[in-house]
C-alpha cells in the first residue's frame, strides 16, 4: 500500500507468534497440474509448510519465504492418484495461495 503522507510504500501483511494452518477449499482431482504461489507480506523471512494428503499417503514441503518475496510450488496429480486435500502451516494470518489448475485443453486461476 502506499502512505501518501511520506510517499512511502508499506507492507500490509502481519504474522502471528502462533502456527496457523489454512486449507486450501479446492480438492486437487486427477489428470492436473496445480500450481501454488504464496507471498510474504511481511518484513521478517517465513518458514511455511505444505502438507499433500491423500487417503494414503502424505508428503510434506518446507520452505522459507523472504520479505516480500514469494514461492511457487507444483502439485500433479497423476490418472492414478486419488484425490488430494493440500493445507500450509506458518506465521501468516492467511496463507492463501493465488491457484493455477492447468488442465488438458485450459486453465483456471483462482485463490485456495
């Protein structure tokens, strides 16, 4: 955002000394590619942590995000693979990722 009274840019962002997970509401189907981009609003560096669960396996990614930086992360979901619930864990008060499902013939652009 900018402060038109010092004609600075400032950060909105805030975090919490609490872990907080967010889920994402889209199930991931099989047959795509998603991918996840999170961004740190914030002025200190942030570890989050992706948690991929099927009703068989989990898998988990940990990354640390820079002040006003931001991190990709991609998700196939292979024809064999049922279907996958994806939630990240860290400081943010809302980690919500900007979406991309890529599919055969289209996309879809949505947030988590």
């Amino acid at each position: 955002a900018r402060n038109t009274s010092t004609k600075e840019d400032q950060l909105l962002g805030n975090f919490s000394f609490f872990k907080k997970e967010y889920r994402l509401q889209h199930i991931l189907v099989k047959g795509n590619t998603y991918e996840l981009f999170l961004v740190n609003p914030t002025q200190k560096k942030q570890e989050l942590k992706i948690i991929q669960k099927t009703s068989h396996t989990s898998k988990e990614t940990i990354t640390k995000i820079p002040s006003k930086g931001f991190f990709k992360h991609c998700i196939k979901v292979n024809e064999k693979e049922e279907k996958t619930n994806v939630s990240i864990q860290s400081n943010l008060y809302l980690a919500r990722p900007v979406v991309f499902k890529i599919m055969r013939s289209s996309f879809d652009v949505f947030h988590g």
